[in-house]
C-alpha cells in the first residue's frame, strides 16, 4: 500500500485557448496529511485540482493512493477523491439539502435507504443536521459550504480536496470551518490565498506559481520566507510577521 | 434569501399545506386538464375554475393579493398571446363570435392555470413537487429540468437584482431608446454568458459526484389509501364544472 494518498508528476495542461496552466507540475501528498497549495491568482492551482480526480487530463502521471488515474479507473477514483468547489452554488444543484448530499451515495448505487443514513450522518459530521429539509438558497453562505463538504463526506472519500474552502466566509464561518476539517480525518488539500488558515489548519504547503510546484514543506517553514513568497506574488501572513518583529520599546 | 413571495408560505400549516405532494401535483394536472377541456367561450365555467383557485387560496391561508399580484406579472405575456391567437383567427370562428370572446376566453383559461401553478407554490416546499413528479411517473428529463430550472431560477434573480442595483449606481437606464436598448443587450448578454457558465461548473459537480445519465432519488413514503381516495373524489370534484359546461 502506497503511503502517498496524491502523487503528481511532471504534469502539463495548456486550455483549449492554447493558455499553458499547468508546466511540469509535481508534488506529492502522504496519507493523513492536511496539505494546502498556496499561490497567485493564475498559478495553476484550480487547474490542478481538477485533474486530481480526472475532470481534467493532462500530460504527466497523477496517482490516487498508489494507483496511475487512468480512463478504466475514473470511476473507482473519484469514489476516492471528493472535491470542494469555490462557490457552493455550483455544487448544491438539488432542490433539497438531503438530496444534495444522498446524491453522491446513489450514485455509487447504494440502496436509498443507505444512501440516506450516510447524508444524514454526514449533515451530522458538518454540523448542518438541522437543515436537511431545507432548500439550498435559504441557507448562508458559509452553510452551504459546509453542505458541500457533508455531499462529498457522505461518498466517503480517502481524499478531499477543497478550492478556496474561505473565500467569502465570515469570520466566524471560517473559524467554523477550520474547527471542522480538523476533525474530518481524512487526507485534505485545500487551495488557498488565505495563509492565515493554511497555518491554523494544514501541515504540508506547496507554494505554486507559472502551472509549477516552486517549493514545499511545512507551512510554517515555508510562508516565514517573505522574499520567496513576495516573489511569487504573496505576502508574509501577519501571525508571522507580527512574531518576528521586535517588543516595542517600554 | 428568495424574492419568490408565494415560497414563504409553504410553512404554514394549512389544509392544502397537509395534502401529499404527489395528490396535489395530480389535482394541478386534473385541474389544468379541464381549464382546458373546457368548451370555448363558456366563460362562467372559467369563472368557477378562476373561484376554486381564489378559494383554495384562502382555504390554504396565503393572501390571495400575494398570489393574485405574481400572477398579474403575466397578464401582459397572457394578452400578448391572446392577440396573437386573435390575430391568427381562422374565418368561421371569426363569423360566429364576438371579435373580443376568443382572447379573453384564453386569457382567463391561462390565468386559471397560472393561479393553480402559483398555489402550489406556495404550499408545497419544490422539493416535493420534484419528488412528487418523478413518483407520478414524469419524464426524469423532464423532473429534472424542473428540478434545476427552480433551484437556479433564484439564483437568476439575484442575479437580475444585482445588475439592477449596479445599473442604478452608474445612473441608472439612458431615457433615450438606442443607449437603453444596448445597455440592456450588453447586460443580458452578461447573464446569459454567467448561466452559461455555472452549467458547465454545475456540469463538472455532476460528473465529480458520480453522475452517469441516470436520476436516481430518495425513497417516498407510500401514499395512503385515505390519499388516494380524497385525491380521486377532488378529482371528480373538479370535473363538475366542465362537465356541466359541455352538458348545458
């Protein structure tokens, strides 16, 4: 059994437009960990992301939990890899909140009376229960969020992956939010701008610019380069910076 | 939040609220179905069909004015069609009826309809009716159109109401009738190139979850006989009136 739940090698993707988004692309992630791509707009990390469980295919090899992604194992691969979009009002397409998330268990052709017990245990895992019987656009912003990541638990996924998991969260959803995924255990990768969570949350960074992996470890380690993150177009966190500046005088 | 007002009311607990979804979706079709069969230009058998909607809104008690007013939005579309069809007039019936029958005998047969649609709405949260629709045996494209069309439609309309608050913050429509007509096409073409692209993101969500072509859902409870039976007799009931339109 392999000991990486990701491993990305030498990976290219260009758009149909002919934009190069991805130029030899390679990281791995271990089974377990809380990893975070970091990088600027641009860089290449929501391409990336989606080539993890076979949206996008690219030149170079991806492999989920030891095994080459291919055309044969799509479907058994994206049993495995869950992902979180952006903006949750492109993920939550059914009329109903149980029904979003029951909709990833039917489709792997579980009985409905299972499919059911497993939404409803992972509204439970996110803390959205209560909201089972509502319609996806009378929730908040960050709820619906958390509805996203209950349809992707209820598939049971050995990975997730989330694309900007705070963008437009308050700060209270966002501190819900970290508190979550940190009980979920199961392998994470998040792309995201905020550097903040990435230190609250993750142990393994990647910072990501031009469609390539420029350099990777712990995050604390690798977001206290101020040069190196400013010259990929990211800034020092302010829990960081504030450490390392001097007591102010009396 | 929604703009939708008749939705705000499907927390009510009323008796229409209390009826199974899947007996109120069939009454809608049974409904329309005889706005419909209704024999032309017999106007008080639209009328009762017009009073059974008003009453039936009070009886679910949602103001009749809120579903009266969404149901107003449509009467211009409703003329609109009623011209059309007027226009289009074949010779015989143009020479045995009055020239203004035949518009307003569709127009209260589409508002009918409408108030019908409306009061659904308003006492049946849309997931049941989808639920409801794939139950009685609905098409699945066509379940799932609905499906879709009613969970973005509020998305649409935020939509709207946002590029309307910008509009107004840059001064609002030009009075003149060119500018207002390329600012308009110039901001439709915007959200059509948006709806365009949440389909193709909704799309990926899909194909990322599993979706293989084929609806599967969550199991209904079984409808009860009481159901079914006070499903057939409000069947029935509704027949009356244009059945005794064809009899008179």
């Amino acid at each position: 059994m392999s000991d990486e739940a990701i491993a990305v090698e030498d990976l290219y993707y260009t758009y149909p437009d002919g934009t190069p988004a991805l130029r030899g692309a390679t990281f791995a992630v271990p089974r377990g960990a809380r990893a975070a791509l970091v990088g600027p707009n641009g860089a290449g990390k929501s391409t990336l992301i989606l080539h993890l469980n076979g949206i996008l295919r690219g030149q170079g090899r991806v492999k989920i939990l030891g095994e080459t992604l291919t055309t044969e194992n799509l479907r058994a691969v994206r049993r495995k890899v869950g992902l979180v979009f952006q903006n949750p009002d492109d993920q939550l397409f059914a009329l109903r909140v149980l029904d979003d998330v029951a909709y990833g268990p039917l489709n792997q052709d579980l009985p409905p009376e299972e499919a059911e017990r497993r939404a409803r245990e992972a509204l439970e895992a996110v803390g959205m229960a209560h909201a089972a019987d509502k319609a996806p656009h009378h929730l908040s912003f960050g709820e619906r969020r958390r509805v996203c990541i209950a349809g992707l638990l209820a598939m049971q996924p050995e990975i997730l992956v989330l694309d900007e998991p705070t963008a437009n969260l308050d700060p209270r959803g966002r501190r819900e939010l970290i508190n979550m995924l940190k009980t979920l255990g199961v392998t994470l990768l998040v792309a995201s701008h905020d550097l903040e969570f990435v230190l609250d949350l993750c142990d393994l960074g990647f910072l990501m610019d031009e469609g390539r992996i420029i350099a990777g470890g712990p995050p604390r380690e690798l977001l206290s380069n101020a040069q190196l993150l400013s010259a990929h177009g990211l800034e020092q966190p302010l829990s960081l910076r504030l450490r390392r500046s001097p007591e102010p005088p009396g | 939040m929604t703009a939708f007002a008749p939705e705000r009311y499907v927390s009510l607990d009323g008796p229409i609220h209390r009826l199974d979804a899947r007996v109120k979706v069939a009454l809608l079709a049974v409904f329309a179905a005889c706005v419909v069969a209704a024999p032309r230009g017999r106007l008080e058998a639209l009328g009762i069909y017009l009073g059974i909607g008003v009453g039936l809104t009070l009886l679910a008690r949602v103001p009749p004015t809120v579903i009266l007013r969404r149901a107003a939005i449509m009467l211009p579309v409703f003329a609109g069609v009623a011209l059309v069809s007027m226009l289009f007039r074949t010779e015989t019936s143009a020479s045995t009826v009055p020239a203004w029958l035949p518009p307003l005998d569709l127009m209260l047969r589409l508002l009918a309809i409408l108030l019908g649609g409306l009061l659904l709405a308003a006492t049946t949260p849309l997931w049941r009716v989808s639920h409801a629709l794939r139950a009685l045996g609905a098409p699945a494209l066509i379940a799932l159109l609905f499906s879709f069309v009613a969970r973005y439609a509020f998305l649409l309309l935020e939509r709207v109401m946002a590029l309307h608050r910008a509009l107004l913050g840059r001064g609002g429509l030009p009075k003149r009738l060119g500018p207002r007509a390329r600012m308009l096409t110039s901001a439709s073409t915007a959200l059509l190139l948006r709806a365009y692209e949440r389909a193709e993101q909704v799309a990926i969500a899909m194909e990322a979850r599993g979706w293989d072509g084929r609806m599967r859902s969550l199991p209904l409870p079984r409808l009860g006989g009481k159901a079914i039976l006070g499903g057939v007799v409000a069947a029935l009931l509704l027949a009356l009136p244009c059945a005794w339109a064809w009899l008179r």
